[in-house]
C-alpha cells in the first residue's frame, strides 16, 4: 500500500507557506498561521478526518485573514491532489452531516478531479476572534478548486458561528475522510472514463 503524502510550499509577496499531509494519518497536527481560531480549525479538520497535518503560514496579517486563510487552504488542496495521485481504488463518493450543539452543517463531496464548490447558508456572527466567519466558506470553496474536488456544503441551522464553522471543518474533514478511503473491492479509478 503506497504512502498518501504531500509537502507542498507556496510563496507569495502575501504569505509564506509550508505544508505537509499524510492522508492515512492518525490526526497528528502541528499548525501555526497566527490566527489562533483558524489554528483551531485546522486542528479539528486533521483531528476528525484523521489527516497529519503539519502547516507554517507566515501571512499579512497586519491586513487582515484573507490571504492567510485563502493561501492556506490552497496549499492544502494542492496536497491532497498530489496526495491522492491518480485517485485509483478510492471510494470516490461521501456525504456527511454534523452537529456541534446547537449548529448543525451538512457536506458532499466527489474526488471528481472536477473542482466545483457551492455553498448554502450563513452564519450568526461575522467574526470569531480574528478570523472573518464567511473565511470558512471560503476556505471550502479554495481546498475544492485546488484539490480537485466537488464540494457542496450547507449550514443547516445554528445560532453562534464558532458553533457553525466548527461544524462546517468538521463536515468537511469526515466526508474527505470518507471520500478518499481505499476500497478493497476496486483497484482502478471509480470512473468509466477510467480517469479522474
């Protein structure tokens, strides 16, 4: 069984990033981008998709989250498709929906190799700390065009963000999970095209 792994770096005149992923990891992390609820979200991403994650973001944030949270989440999806190779043997197919308290957000997702996004909902308050709330939907929508990947999400209901996005990482990471295991019944690419 050959190792799921990326280490992927991107520098920028915005962010200076390093990432590396084990895809069939343990949920081992170790993420530091300076904003400590978006280190918490990446930490609960691995955690529950149980993905090693280590990620260094150095990023301007004397200006805001954008490009931190948008880089971050590029690089991410870029190891995952270099991670996932040619795809062949996985599932292909999840969907998820998951609670924290109160919040409740649903996911789907297709390892298509056909990057698509859509998102539906909104969320209760426009900032958790430093982190702006509709990052996480963006965040979503830059793992999916850079990983290659078919991303519905929904915020079914809640009344507190960090509730909310919480749940939206968590979704997200447990249908990834879910998506991108290996198949013991198929040893080509789940695709009559033959290719993803």
């Amino acid at each position: 069984m050959s190792e799921r792994t990326a280490t992927v770096t991107r520098e920028t005149a915005e962010t200076s990033i390093e990432c590396a992923l084990e895809i069939d990891g343990d949920g081992e992390v170790d993420v530091d981008t300076g904003i400590g609820f978006f280190d918490h979200m990446l930490a609960s991403f691995a955690k529950h998709g149980l993905f090693d994650l280590r990620v260094e973001c150095d990023g301007d944030l004397e200006i805001d989250d954008h490009h931190t949270v948008e880089d971050v989440a590029i690089v991410l999806g870029e190891a995952f498709d270099e991670a996932l190779g040619d795809r062949a043997g996985i599932v292909r197919y999840a969907d998820r929906k998951v609670p924290l308290d109160e919040a409740v957000v649903g996911a789907v997702v297709d390892v298509s190799g056909r990057p698509r996004f859509y998102f539906d909902g909104t969320f209760s308050q426009a900032e958790i700390g430093d982190f702006t709330s509709d990052m996480a939907r963006h965040f979503g929508e830059s793992l999916a065009m850079n990983a290659g990947l078919t991303v519905h999400l929904e915020v079914v209901a809640g009344e507190n963000a960090h509730h909310e996005v919480e749940a939206l990482f968590k979704a997200l990471a447990r249908t990834l999970d879910d998506a991108t295991r290996r198949d013991e019944r198929r040893s080509g690419t789940p695709s009559t095209k033959g290719t993803l």
